[in-house]
C-alpha cells in the first residue's frame, strides 16, 4: 500500500512540474505595463548608443511583473485569439502611463 501512494505521490509531482513549464497568458494591463517599460529601456539605450542584445535587456522587465521570455513569444502569438485581447486597448493603457509621468 505504502509502494502505492509513493506512486501516485512521484506521478502528482511529474504531472506539476509539467504543467508549471507551460507559458502563461499575460493579461492586456501587464503587457502595457510590460511594454511601457520595454519602450522606456529603448529610449535610454538610444540615448546611451548602447550596442546590446534586446532579450537580455527585455528579461530583467519580464522578471519583475513574473513572466518569462517565452510568456511574452506565447502572448504575442496568440493574442488575436483572446476574445478580451484589443492591442488598440494596450497600446492607451501603455500611452496613459506615459502621460501620468
């Protein structure tokens, strides 16, 4: 019996780490704030005449609101089946935190 649960308990386990490494959806408000941030990081490095790969400049951003590189590639793909998704509603919510600061 003991062998029995130690199974299940190993299979439970599997099953989680599996489906913990599936990207998730970022929601419309995280992907402007995302963007946002993304844009404000371009702006400094344009002024900078830094020469340097965007992933590893756009990871750190990722990291903060929780997400990883593949979330965003996963959002981004499939954002035109979201039945909620309206880039035009990102882009104002990105463009409304530009004009608070």
């Amino acid at each position: 019996m003991k062998k029995f649960y130690r199974i299940i308990a190993t299979l439970g386990c599997v099953v989680a780490l599996i489906a913990c490494n599936r990207p998730q959806m970022i929601s419309n408000k995280e992907l402007a704030e995302i963007f946002h941030d993304a844009m404000l990081v371009n702006a400094y490095i344009a002024t900078k005449s830094v020469n340097i790969d965007s992933l590893n400049i756009y990871e750190p951003i990722f990291e903060k609101y929780g997400y990883t590189t593949d979330d965003v590639r996963y959002t981004i793909n499939n954002f035109s089946r979201r039945k909620n998704a309206r880039l035009g509603d990102v882009a104002e919510h990105m463009i409304r935190q530009f004009d608070k600061e």
